[in-house]
C-alpha cells in the first residue's frame, strides 16, 4: 500500500508543484499560507466528490419508507436522501436485487420500488477522509489546490494558466485510474488521453509571467 498523506502533506505538495519555498506544519497555522489553504481546502474536497464515482467514497444503506405518495404523482414512494450523500447511483440494470428507477425531487428520491430502498451514494463523510484516499484522488486535490492557489503564491498569470490545465488533466486521469480499479464492467469509462502523467516528471520550475 502506498504511504497515507495527510492534509498537511497534500498542502505542502500543492506549494512545491507551484515553485514555493514556503511550507506548513499543519492547515491551522497563524500564516496567511495556510489561510488560503483552509479557504479552498473544503470547498475543493466539496466539487470534486459529486463528479465521478469515487471508490474511497462508495457507502450502501438501505432506506426506509419516508412517505408513501398520494396516487397521481407519478410515484408511489418517498425516501429521504443521506445526509452525507455527494450524489447516488442509479444502478444498473444487472444488478436484479438492487434496481429500481427513481428521480430525486426536493431532496428526497421518488420511486415505485417498496421499502427498504437499497442506495449506493457517494459519501462526503467517507470522501473527505484523506487517510482513504487513493493515489490519483490526492493528485486531483493537490492540483486543484495547487491551481486555486497558484494566483496567491506566485502572482503570475501564466502559473494562473498553467496549474489549471494541469488540474483538469489531473482529475481526467483520477476518474480513470479510479474506474479501472473496479470489477464492475457496466460502469461508464473515462476515455479521454492525458499527457498531464507526462508533464508531472518534470522537475517543479518556478514560474513567472
């Protein structure tokens, strides 16, 4: 298993892709360093857990019966949605015990499926937990941080430019990297190539206007 990086370790990474010298002990340093971290810190963990089916984040439950809707609203069941739920999973259609179709509608999932209601969801109590991130999802984080930050550390509108492309290249090789660690077949593929893989071999440069 790879070493666990912890949030400080992340941060630190962020300023080292950037050029900076400058470094934290922890995200609650008394440093205006570490004030722009904990400002983008949450916020980014936030965005990226709804856009992919993160694995680290996968939680199951099963739902009961919320409400039980009056006939000619084109469902027959209410269940409330988890309140640590970043975005649930439709499943797929093989997967017999677990089908059912549904939409969400305010704040709740409307179906005709009886209870208990079986969800898979990503979860943001599981997701925000760095000590179970994998690889390619601190990579994500870090340049992501690393882009939103990039203005702050290094006033320059190329390293603005930059850290962003590196950041979306990166999280367009996390959703790929976590979709092939999975034995689910049906599950959508990132298909698009990314040279950001290539580009992170090349030794840090500081950058400038």
């Amino acid at each position: 298993m790879p070493p666990v990086l912890s949030q400080t370790d992340i941060v630190n990474g962020a300023l080292a892709d950037l050029g900076s010298r400058k470094r934290i002990t922890s995200i609650n340093d008394a440093t205006s360093v570490a004030a722009e971290a904990r400002t983008h810190w949450p916020l980014i963990v936030t965005e990226l857990l709804p856009k992919h089916t993160w694995n680290h984040a996968i939680k199951r439950v099963s739902l009961p019966l919320e409400e039980v809707l009056p006939e000619g609203l084109g469902w027959a069941y209410a269940y409330g949605i988890p309140g640590d739920c970043a975005r649930w999973l439709v499943p797929g259609v093989e997967d017999e015990d677990l089908w059912f179709e549904g939409e969400e509608e305010g704040g709740r999932i409307l179906t005709d499926r009886e209870a208990p209601l079986p969800l898979r969801y990503v979860s943001t109590i599981l997701g925000a937990d760095p000590s179970r991130w994998r690889p390619h999802f601190v990579t994500a984080v870090r340049t992501e941080l690393a882009a939103r930050m990039a203005d702050f550390i290094t006033q320059s509108e190329t390293a603005v430019q930059r850290t962003r492309e590196i950041a979306d290249e990166a999280l367009t090789a996390a959703k790929r990297a976590d979709g092939m660690a999975t034995g689910r077949t049906s599950r959508a593929r990132v298909t698009r190539r990314s040279n950001w893989l290539t580009a992170r071999e090349r030794p840090y440069q500081q950058y400038g206007r």
